[in-house]
C-alpha cells in the first residue's frame, strides 16, 4: 500500500539492440488472474504456465498454512505472521493484502528487472492487490477475472478440491459474492465452463496483449527504418 514506483510505470528501454525484426525489444507485462475462491485461477494459472515458457509467476508470500501437494516456494512462500510484518516494514512487497484471515503479499524479487528485460509475470491475487498494482503500474497490467458457471459449481469445485475444512469452505463461499462484486475493476472476464475453453480465451488475452503497441518498445526505430527510405 505505498506510493507509485517509478521504476515499474512502462519507460522505454536501450535502444542499444532495436530496429530490425528478429531483435524488436517488447516490454514485459504484469498478467493478474483473479476469481472467487474456487473458480479455477490456480488451475488456469498452471495451465498458462506450462504452454507459456516466457511467462513466470510471481510467488506471493503467505501466513496461510501449506496445503497438501504444495510445496513452499513454488506455491508461496510460506512464512510465519512475524515474518511476514517484518517483510511489509522492510517495504520489500509490492503490494500485500488480508484474505480470509491470512496476509498475501507479492514480493518485489526479480520482478522490477524481468518487467525491464521483456519478461511477463502472472500474479494470482485477489482484487485488493489488482487494485493496488494497477495504481503503480497501469501501463504495464492486465487484468482477467475469472467468474465460476454458478455458485452451485463454484461450491462443488471447493469441496471436491478437498483442501479445506467445511469452515474454510463456508466463509470462502460466504465471501463469493463480494468478490464477484469486483468484476467491473477487470480489463477482461472469462466464465470458466468448460476448462480447455477458458483456458484458450486467457491465453488468447495474454498473446494479444503481448502486441500492444505501447508495450513493443523497439518498433518506434523499426518503423523509423521502415520509413526513412
Ligand atoms: N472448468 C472447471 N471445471 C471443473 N472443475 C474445475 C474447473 N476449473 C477448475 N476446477 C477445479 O476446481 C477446484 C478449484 O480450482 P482452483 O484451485 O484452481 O481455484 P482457485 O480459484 O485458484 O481457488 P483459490 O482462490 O482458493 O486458490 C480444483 O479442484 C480444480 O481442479
Ligand atoms: N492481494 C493478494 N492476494 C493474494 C496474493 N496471493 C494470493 N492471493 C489471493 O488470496 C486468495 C486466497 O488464496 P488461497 O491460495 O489461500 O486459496 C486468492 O483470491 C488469491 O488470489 C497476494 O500476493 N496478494
């Protein structure tokens, strides 16, 4: 929750390489997935990440316990409440948020310099983070919402995921509503149906966004090229 970092607006890059085709330097950009809990943003996630070698996650930090088949620092970084305010006085998040009573905070690690050398970054974050990162750097996020078929299914989906107590379950689909609510702060929403279909829409986003014309920084000296003859 700190001020605008200048460092992540969209600045342009060294010049140094640009200019032909096979060497046009792009931007990366900061694709956010969020949903309700248990609308299928993990599951998207890994899917994007596995077809999308140039894409890499940004591994949040959290005080939430490890679920089984997560493994610490791939997932999250699991860490102790200590840990993590010390973190938050250190400034070492870019933004953090409470969630279903644990803190999430995306740390600033090798972000800032990937974003710089054209790598993108998916961040799985609810709408209080997408808030807070789309303050400091509009130019570079995207935005996707992922909205369950019904509450029905978003319900089915959290039970027969089969990591959390019938508690957890009911104040995950006590807050469904209220993060539905947030829809309208997202560049784009995708109901998640059919799986492989919600999928394909999400990377179509992330392909088309790759071409924006804001983010291609080396196309200003390709097409001054392109028109000096
Ligand atoms: N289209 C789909 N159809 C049926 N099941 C799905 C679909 N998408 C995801 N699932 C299943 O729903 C469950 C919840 O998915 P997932 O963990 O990806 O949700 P999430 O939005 O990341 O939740 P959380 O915010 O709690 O992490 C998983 O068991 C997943 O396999
Ligand atoms: N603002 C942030 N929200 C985050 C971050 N990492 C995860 N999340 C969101 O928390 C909920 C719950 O996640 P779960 O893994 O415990 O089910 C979900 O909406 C995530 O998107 C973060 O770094 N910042």
């Amino acid at each position: 929750m700190a001020d605008i970092d200048p460092s992540l607006s969209a600045a342009p890059l060294d010049a140094a390489s640009l200019g032909s085709r096979d060497t046009l330097q792009r931007r990366g950009l900061m694709f956010i997935l969020s949903s309700p809990s248990g609308a299928g943003k993990t599951t998207i996630a890994r899917m994007l990440l596995d077809a999308e070698p140039e894409l890499g996650l940004s591994v949040s930090a959290t005080t939430r316990s490890i679920r089984p088949g997560e493994v610490d620092g791939r997932d999250y970084h699991f860490v102790p409440q200590t840990e993590f305010d010390r973190m938050v006085e250190d400034g070492e998040f870019y933004e953090w948020a409470r969630v279903f009573g644990n803190s999430y905070g995306t740390p600033k690690g090798q972000i800032r310099a990937g974003l710089k050398s054209g790598r993108d970054f998916l961040f799985d974050i609810d709408w209080q983070g997408t808030q807070q990162l789309h303050q400091k750097a509009q130019a570079d996020v995207v935005r996707v919402f992922i909205l369950p078929p019904s509450l029905e299914e978003l319900h089915r989906r959290l039970v027969g995921r089969g990591t959390d107590s019938v508690e957890v379950i009911a104040a995950r689909m006590a807050r469904a509503q209220a993060e539905i609510s947030h829809w309208d702060g997202y560049d784009y929403v995708v109901i998640n149906d059919d799986v492989e279909t919600c999928f394909a829409k999400v990377r179509q986003i992330l392909h088309a966004e790759r071409m924006r014309r804001t983010r291609q920084t080396g196309l200003i000296d390709f097409v001054r090229v392109l028109t000096s003859k």
